[in-house]
C-alpha cells in the first residue's frame, strides 16, 4: 500500500521559484512514490480573496502551473477544498477541542497581531481548518516549505487530542520539508514571499526575470576582489538552478574575482530561463484548454469527497453525532 500524500495551495495569484522549490516541485518528484492529493485550498484563501471572479480565475490558474510544471492529472488526485464540504464540519468538530490559548501561540496569528491588523475569525481558525484538511485524508506526509511546519505540527497535537478524547480514528501526519529549500531567499534577502514584493515569479517572460535578477542586492566590493559565493544572496538563488558544469563556472566568477555583479547576474538569468522555459512553453499550450482544467478538478474532486466522507462517518460515529 501507498502511502498518502497531501498538501495545499491558496489560489493566491502568481507562484514563486520559492513555492516551487520549497513545495510544488516537491509534490511533482514524489507523485509516482505516494497517493499523491494536491489541492487548492480556496475555502483558506477567502480570507484575503473576496471577489468571485478573482477567485475563480486564480484557481484555473494553480492548476495549469501544477500542470505545466509535471503534475499528471492521472496518477494523482488534484482537487479544490470546496469540493470537501465535509472538511469544515471536521474543522468545527476540532473547534470544539482546541484552545483559544492553543491557537494563539500560531505564527500567522501572533504576526498578524504584532502588526495591529484586524484579524477575522477565519484567519485565527486558519490552524485548525488546515489540519481538518490533512486528517480528514488519513494523510501521512506534508511537503511543505519551513514557514508551514508549525501547522503540520498543530494537525498533529490535533489528531492527538481527538484520538485520546474519542478513541483512535487520526493518523499523525508528519511535514517533508526538505532542507536545502526550506526557505528560498528574495531578491532582497529576506524569505521570497508574495507579501514582500521580492519575488521571481515562475511564471513571466524571460526579459522580466532578467529584470528581476538585476535588482537583487549585492554588496559594494570592487569587481577585482575575490569573493566567496556563499555569501551572497544572488548565488544561493542561482544554485537552486544550476547543473554542475554551470556551478563551477559560477562560482568562478566569484572566487577569481574580475567579473562584475551584472556580468554575473546576466549569467544566473540565463541559468533560471534555461531551466524554466519548457515549463513556460508548456504552460502557454495548456493555457488554451481552461475546460480541460475543469474536468480534472471535477473527477479529483469526486474522489477526494468520497474519500472525506467515508473517514467522516467514522468521526460522526465517534462522537455520537450519528
Ligand atoms: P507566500 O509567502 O509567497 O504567500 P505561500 O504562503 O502561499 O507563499 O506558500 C505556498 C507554499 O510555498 C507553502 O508550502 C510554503 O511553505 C512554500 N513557500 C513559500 N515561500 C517559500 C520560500 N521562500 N521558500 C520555500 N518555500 C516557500
Ligand atoms: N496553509 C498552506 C499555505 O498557506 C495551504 C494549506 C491549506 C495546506 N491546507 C493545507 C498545506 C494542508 C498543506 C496541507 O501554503
């Protein structure tokens, strides 16, 4: 028996090479090994996407990057949340057992809070409705970048609890977060995230990424100076990318000094467009089929639900709601 597989992506516009290396691209190598079930989780993202059409395009879009970047439609289960209507019925059951005191110890919440924002009840619950995702698919493992981790950890302190209250019904799920990837940097050092405007999106022209490229930060040595590459922000996003012959020579230009940043910059948007133009190519052809997209999530979705229901009437039972 395999085992399962599943992880989830708000429809939150135009991912990043630190969604891909950090999750997406994880998901992809590990299909073939795991019942895979990637889905979209749009039910997390109502609370910041209120506008149905920005929605619904959003989602069409996820699923034509999943695509185009090696998912197989056919060997995986690819669905949207909202067709798991039985997972917020999980989430309110695991309402009713979790702490206000235990969900405010979650990073998104504390961050939220530090920065004065007002933060809806469904962002709080945010924790909690995440791991109804994952238990309620007897799931054993999470790829997920290191931001995420704290939430795989809290399904499981979920699962727990429930299982010690009601008997055993959850498995523990366990996160995969691999390390070299954990936390791809941004152009200006800090984490890549869309919340902080330094990212370098998947998918864009080539010119764009070069664009991009040469804004990342630098440090003012002279170009004669030798310098270690490992200091540097713009080598740690190059390596994600780099075959071993490209590594050397990158590297080289660093370490012999006599190369200038832009000279190196230029040679690191070139490695990234190598690497990423048969994905592009791939996603401008699936761009014309958006029904196909629509098939997929119908099909992922039926047997998600089924899934979600036969694990639910056992919850029920256990609760003696049925
Ligand atoms: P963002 O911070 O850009 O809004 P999300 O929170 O939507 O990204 O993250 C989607 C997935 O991609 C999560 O699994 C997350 O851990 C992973 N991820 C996001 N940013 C990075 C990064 N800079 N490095 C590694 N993984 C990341
Ligand atoms: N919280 C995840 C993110 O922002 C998305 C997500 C929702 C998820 N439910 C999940 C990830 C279940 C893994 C498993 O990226």
């Amino acid at each position: 028996m395999k085992k399962t597989l599943l992880t989830g992506i708000q429809p939150s516009g135009n991912p990043h090479i630190g969604n891909y290396f950090g999750m997406m691209k994880q998901v992809v190598d590990m299909q073939d090994e795991y019942t895979t079930l990637p889905f979209i989780a749009n039910l997390h993202s109502l609370n910041t996407i209120q506008n149905a059409e920005e929605m619904k395009k959003n989602i069409t879009n996820v699923v034509i990057d999943y695509l185009a970047i090696g998912l197989d439609p056919k060997k995986v289960t690819l669905f949207k949340q909202s067709d798991v209507p039985q997972t917020t019925e999980l989430c309110w059951i695991f309402n009713t057992i979790v702490t206000m005191p235990y969900l405010m110890r979650a990073h998104a919440f504390k961050d939220a809070e530090a920065k004065n924002k007002e933060i809806s009840v469904g962002t709080f619950d945010y924790p909690i409705l995440m791991a109804a995702d994952i238990l309620i698919q007897d799931t054993d493992v999470v790829p997920v970048g290191k931001d995420q981790q704290q939430h795989v950890e809290m399904a499981r302190d979920i699962a727990e609890k429930f299982n010690r209250i009601y008997g055993e019904t959850f498995k523990l799920p366990e996160a995969i977060i691999k390390k070299e990837v954990a936390v791809v940097q941004g152009t200006d050092g800090q984490k890549m995230s869309k919340s902080y405007g330094n990212t370098i999106p998947l998918f864009t022209s080539e010119e764009e990424t070069e664009k991009i490229v040469m804004t990342i930060a630098m440090d003012s040595k002279g170009i004669e100076e030798k310098k270690n590459p490992d200091d540097y922000n713009l080598y740690k996003i190059a390596k994600l990318f780099v075959n071993k012959e490209q590594d050397t020579e990158i590297r080289a230009m660093f370490e012999n000094g006599g190369v200038g940043y832009a000279e190196i910059k230029k040679y690191t948007a070139k490695i990234i467009n190598d690497y990423l133009r048969p994905m592009r190519e791939k996603r401008k052809e699936l761009e014309k089929n958006p029904e196909r997209v629509l098939e997929i999530l119908e099909k992922g979705g039926k047997i998600a639900n089924e899934r979600a229901e036969k694990k639910m009437m056992n919850v029920r039972k256990k609760c003696g709601l049925r």
